[in-house]
C-alpha cells in the first residue's frame, strides 16, 4: 500500500514533535510543508512553501495537519475543506465557541474528515490506568485528581518555548487544563458541571496563570484539576505531575515519572522513552491515520470534541459569573 501524503502547515516549536512522530509512522509521508518561515518549512518536508494556499492547490495530498496558532485555524480547516483534504488540527480547537462550532459545521457539511489533536489521553499511562480501572482494580469509581506543573512560567521572560503564551488572554485552562478535561471525559464519561477559580500571578502575561477546577460527571464521579506552572514535580517526569483514581476498592495514583502504584504495589511501569510524553504524539497521530484508512471514528472528532470545549467555556464562565456552570448551558450536543 502506497504511503499516504500528507503535508504540514506551521513548523514552530510544538509542529517539531508532530514531524517527529510523522517520521515513525511507516504509512505516512509528509511531502509537503508551510510556514512563514521558508527555511522551518525546508526542515519538515521536500517541499516548502510560505502560503498555505498555495501549497494545497499545487500538492496532491491525502490529508492535512494544522499546528498554527488558534486564531488560524477557521480558514485554515476553511482552505482544506474546500479541496476535501482530510484535517487533523492541534487544540485548542477555536480561539472562542461560535468559531468552534463554525469549524465543525463547516468540515461536517463538506463531508470531510475533521479530528483535534488531543494527545493527553494517548498518554500510555492513561491507558494502562483506563484499562486497570475497567478491569475493576479499584472497584466502582468515585473521585479523582489531576496536579499538574511545570516550572517554565516565572519570571520576566516565562514559556520561552512558546511566547506567544505571555499574551493570550485565555491561558492556563484553554492551552495546558483542557488536556486534563479531555482525559476525565476519556476515563470517566462526560461532563455534567464545571465550578473553577483561576489567578493572575506574572504580571508578564495577560492570561491566568493558576487554577482550580472541580467537575462532576454525569456518572456521579467527581473531581478536580489543580493547575499552575511555577514548579517543577519531583521527582521529574513526563507526566507533569501526578493523578489520583479513588474507587470504593483502591486508589490508583499516576506518579510524575508515569508508573502506577495502586496501594502499596507498582501496577504497570512507565518504559516508554521514545518521543513525546510517553509518545503520545505519535499515538495520537497514529489514530488518525488508522481510523482514515478503516473509516472509524476518531476519538477527538470535532464533533466530539465540542463537549471538551463545551466544559473549558464552561470553566471560563464560571470563573466570571463565580457558579457552578453545567455543560449544557454551553452544548446541549
């Protein structure tokens, strides 16, 4: 079977970890690449090009992944969608939810595929966890926890990987929580209410910068996300911090390092090296391909994910109207 091509638009910072990953799929070939920057372009694929438009109307591809920043994404998905290209775009899906939406209407009413590029729940110690918490190791589900950090948000110069974080207003929630929001859905279903706080602690960025979340789902599962970037985990690890999964039997704990203890026994260990957190770029992408190629369903469709997004609009919301919000004040989808 012939590879299938595909091409890159945006080459910055996180694009490198989509290449890589690209590169370890054997049924894809990246042959094309977009970026303003011509010479990041050259990097990613034989043939580069600065004007995303012009590489989509000169190249035969079989689909598209999108890792620019968020406000591109309507007219990229827009450019696409018009030739029938398949699309994998990176989160956040839309800058705010009328564009969300517009997005997935959009690919929807074209026919064409549309998936977001949630890695989180690809992480392999999530799905050693889901596994574990299905096959009943900690009896029936109550409550969990997510902590996460990253010492990369202090001072006057914070996220020197990516900068353009310093002035989103959306920050914190919208670019690093939404993962943790993504994964509770994965392990416990979906979403019924939202109730958040969040803080504004560098004054060199304009967006908030640590928060608390707590969420119901509609299975009674209960939970909470604790966020900020101003510390490192110890010990340090890819899972940038630790889980907790309270059932009525155990609690399974994710350590920063992405093994899993449930009470005093190492129930799966982390030997994943290779690539992004726990690979799970490659994961992720590697989903996509095969459901493109099987015609299943992708876990993080954009119809799909509009129940992810739905719950970040509701933190937002929360957070300005000081309430518990319930998802269905925002999508009843």
């Amino acid at each position: 079977m012939a590879a299938l091509r595909g091409g890159i638009i945006g080459c910055g910072f996180f694009a490198r970890n989509h290449i890589e990953a690209w590169r370890r799929i054997p049924e894809v070939e990246i042959t094309a690449a977009c970026d303003l920057d011509i010479e990041r372009a050259r990097l990613f694929a034989p043939r580069a090009y600065t004007a995303a438009q012009e590489m989509l109307e000169r190249e035969s591809l079989d689909f598209v992944d999108i890792a620019t920043r968020v406000e591109t994404h309507l007219r990229l998905v827009q450019m696409a969608v018009t030739r029938k290209i398949p699309v994998i775009c990176q989160k956040p899906i839309a800058p705010d939810w009328a564009t969300a939406v517009e997005i997935v209407e959009i690919a929807e009413s074209a026919g064409v595929r549309l998936m977001i590029h949630e890695n989180w729940r690809w992480q392999p110690w999530y799905r050693a966890a889901d596994k574990l918490i299905r096959q009943g190791d900690i009896g029936t589900p109550m409550a969990y926890g997510f902590r996460t950090r990253e010492r990369d948000g202090i001072g006057a110069f914070p996220y020197p990987n990516q900068p353009y974080f310093r002035t989103l207003q959306r920050l914190l929630i919208d670019e690093a929580l939404v993962h943790h929001i993504d994964t509770a859905r994965f392990l416990f279903g979906e979403l019924e209410t939202v109730y958040a706080q969040a803080k504004h602690r560098n004054s060199h960025v304009l967006g908030e910068d640590q928060a608390l979340l707590v969420l119901t789902h509609q299975s009674g599962v209960q939970g909470w996300i604790d966020g900020h970037r101003f510390l490192n985990t110890e010990p340090r690890g890819p899972a940038m911090g630790e889980a907790f999964f309270d059932g009525d039997g155990a609690c399974l704990e994710i350590l920063s390092t992405g093994d899993i203890v449930i009470g005093d026994r190492l129930a799966w260990k982390n030997t994943v090296t290779a690539g992004y957190r726990g690979d799970s770029v490659r994961a992720t992408q590697a989903h996509f391909i095969s459901c493109l190629l099987e015609g299943s369903p992708f876990e993080s469709g954009g119809r799909e994910y509009l129940r992810t997004f739905a719950a970040v609009e509701a933190a937002y919301r929360s957070i300005v109207e000081r309430r518990q919000i319930a998802v269905s004040e925002i999508y009843c989808g």
